[in-house]
C-alpha cells in the first residue's frame, strides 16, 4: 500500500487522486519523498563541478516540488476533513517537515553553492526568474541562521519545530472549540425575525444530532445569520460570547489557547534575536514591501485617522436607530442586528430577497466571465477525483 504503485500520493499524475487517498497513505509517502530529497541534497553538496543552475538550482527545486506535491493534498485534506485519522497524519508528519527544512535552510554547503552560482559568469547568462530564484536562495539561506554556530543552529531548529507544534496545536484546539459550542432551541418564539434559509439549516443540524427543533453553531453559516437577524438579544449575546471566547481561558479549559499564544511570541522574539533582529516584526518585514515596523506603524495610524471619525459617525447612527426603536444598550452583540434593521428600512434592502437571485452556479459563471472580460481568462468546469461531492473543480 505505500510503494509507489499504490500509493496514490506517490503517484505521477498532474492532479491528486483524492477518492484513494487515506491517512494511512500519508506519512509513507512523505518518508519516501523525504529520502529522495535528502539524497538530492548531498548530491548538489557533493558535486566537484562548477556551480550552475543544472546541478545546484534546479535539482533542489525538482526534489522541493515533488515534496509539496506529496504533503498539499494531505495539508488539505488534513484542513477539510478534519477527521481523527487525518489528524493523526498531519500530526506524524509534521515534525519531519520541519526538521527537513530547518536542515536544508541551514546547510552550509548548499549556501556555498548558491553563493558560487550567483558570483559565477554563469549567473549572466541565467533569465530573470532563474536569476531571482538563485538570489532568493542566498537570501533566505542568511535569514534562517546559515551563519550562526553549531549551538545557535540547534536552537534555531528547536524553536522552528516547537513553533510548528504550536501553531497546529492553537489550529486544532480553535476548531475543536468551534464544533464543540451548539446552542439548541426549541421554542420558535425565540427564533422570531430569523430568514427561512437560516432555520432550514439550524433543522437539518438539529435532525443530524436527533434532535426536535433547532440546533445553532459557531460556523459561520450558522453564527452570522443569527446575529444579523435574530430579535432575541439574550440569545444573540449568548451566542457572541460563545464566538468571541472560543480556546480562550472562558471555556472548559482544554482547549484554552491562551498559554499557547504567550509560548508562541516568546519562542518568535528569541528567534528574531538570534538572526540578528531586534523583534519578530523586524525579521518578518525586513524582505518585505513594507520594510519595517514603523512603516507598518504609519501606514496603520493614518489609516486610522482617516476613518476614524467616518467609523464613529456610522456607530453613531446604529445606537440612535436602535434606541429609536427600544433599545437600551447596543453592545458587540447587537450591533449587526440594528445595522441590518436599519438597512432594511432605510434602502428597503434585505440579502435574503436576494438569495434566490444568486445560487452558487451563476455566482461562478459571473465571476468568470468577469475574469474573461478583463484578462482574457477562460475557466470552465473539468472531470477530476474530489474530496467531496459538493467540491467542484476547474481549469
């Protein structure tokens, strides 16, 4: 099952083949892609000849690719399933991720290559995107601590590898607390001023857990329309709280992702230090349009100063329509309701009324023709393996 021929992540076809695919298919394939990629490393490492894009660039690209093309549709299925035995999966194979490319990013003698190949004559006679792709390299060779000490490297690759875990762990424990919430209600009073798409899908979630009445969520399908139209505001602000609090210490405390986001800047701001930076936000921009902090800083302020007072006159106008209309307080909860009500009265505009108008289908066509139009983009409809029957795919 996890030889070549039957492993259909190992499999050679330009599109994954997600009707066979299966956890346990997962961690054999990235093990024997790991090994092929390794194996090319020390060839590019070991070679006597002169540095050129045959021998140093491309190799490590076709071995890079080949790799993503094995762990993408597990990252995806992993995301969309979100299954036990796909978890298990992801959670085995992500170390070894890490750990290979924390090895290839501080690789001395894969850097000195690249520095060969860009100092080289041959580097001139490279096009522009192999000329990029060589420069990059040496960049991001620098930015993961090519330079540093043998102990410097370790604590590098150790941090890189917990902060890995971490952000998995802080994905997981978000969506566990997500489908964990539901709120069920049984008396309709409750429900007045709900749109009959809203209800229809609160009943099928209550006939799926064998329940009477109605079952609500945190998805988003289920948490938005209730807060924008639900004239309960108990209800409402039950429900945003439930959203807002979600991994947070206001839970039951086994998913609280509260230790894990204080772990996480420690772990970013010894990182930053040990490149060189003075905080993670100098090393995430340092090769980035933005450039640095401060800019970011800036560019953050004015937009602020700029929208501000528009902001306060728009919440302004939903706390006085709302006490017009009886209520006491606007709150976080509250304020989709009110703005939605004002909406509605003022342009006589309700999104439901436009539902029927814009099924997914069309949606599709119009963006693509849109897209047509534009740039000259043809996208139309194709037959491939999917993950789910509701899952379209196109070309």
């Amino acid at each position: 099952m996890t030889d070549s021929p039957t492993n259909p992540l190992l499999s050679d076809d330009l599109l994954p083949d997600f009707e066979q695919i299966q956890p346990e298919h997962a961690e054999p394939a990235i093990d024997a892609v790991l090994a092929e990629c390794r194996e090319a490393i020390e060839r590019v490492a070991d070679t006597s000849q002169e540095a050129s894009w045959d021998n140093v660039a491309w190799p490590l690209l076709v071995c890079n690719d080949r790799l993503d093309r094995v762990w993408s549709p597990v990252s995806h299925l992993h995301a969309v399933m979100n299954s036990d035995g796909w978890r298990k999966a992801h959670e085995r194979c992500l170390p070894k991720l890490s750990a290979y490319y924390s090895d290839l990013s501080q690789d001395e003698r894969i850097y000195r290559r690249f520095v060969l190949l860009m100092e080289s004559p041959r580097y001139s006679d490279l096009d522009h995107a192999q000329q990029t792709i060589v420069r990059h390299n040496v960049r991001d060779f620098r930015r993961a601590g090519v330079h540093l000490d043998a102990d410097k490297k370790a604590r590098l690759k150790a941090i890189s590898e917990r902060l890995s875990e971490l952000s998995t762990r802080f994905s997981q424990n978000l969506l566990d607390a997500t489908d964990a919430w539901t709120m069920h209600i049984t008396d309709k009073a409750e429900l007045a001023g709900m749109p009959a798409s809203a209800l229809a899908l609160a009943e099928q979630e209550a006939k799926a857990r064998d329940l009477d009445g109605w079952v609500f969520t945190l998805q988003m399908p289920s948490a938005f329309p209730f807060l924008a139209h639900c004239r309960s505001a108990e209800r409402r602000q039950e429900l945003h709280r439930a959203l807002q609090s979600r991994a947070s210490e206001l839970g039951d405390g086994t998913r609280d992702n509260g230790p894990l986001i204080v772990e996480i800047l420690q772990l970013r701001q010894e990182k930053a230090n040990l490149l060189g930076f003075d905080d993670y936000a100098a090393y995430q921009l340092a090769d980035r349009m933005a450039g640095t902090p401060r800019r970011v800083l800036d560019f953050l302020d004015d937009l602020s100063q700029r929208s501000y007072a528009l902001a306060q006159q728009e919440m302004a106008g939903i706390d006085a329509y709302a006490r017009e209309h009886g209520a006491d307080t606007v709150g976080p909860a509250d304020v989709g309701f009110w703005a939605e009500r004002q909406k509605e009265e003022r342009y006589a505009f309700n999104q439901e009324e436009l539902r029927p108008y814009f099924p997914a289908d069309r949606v599709l066509k119009g963006m693509f023709d849109i897209a047509e139009r534009l740039f000259g983009i043809t996208v139309e409809a194709c037959d491939a393996p999917l993950w789910h029957e509701s899952a379209g795919i196109y070309r």
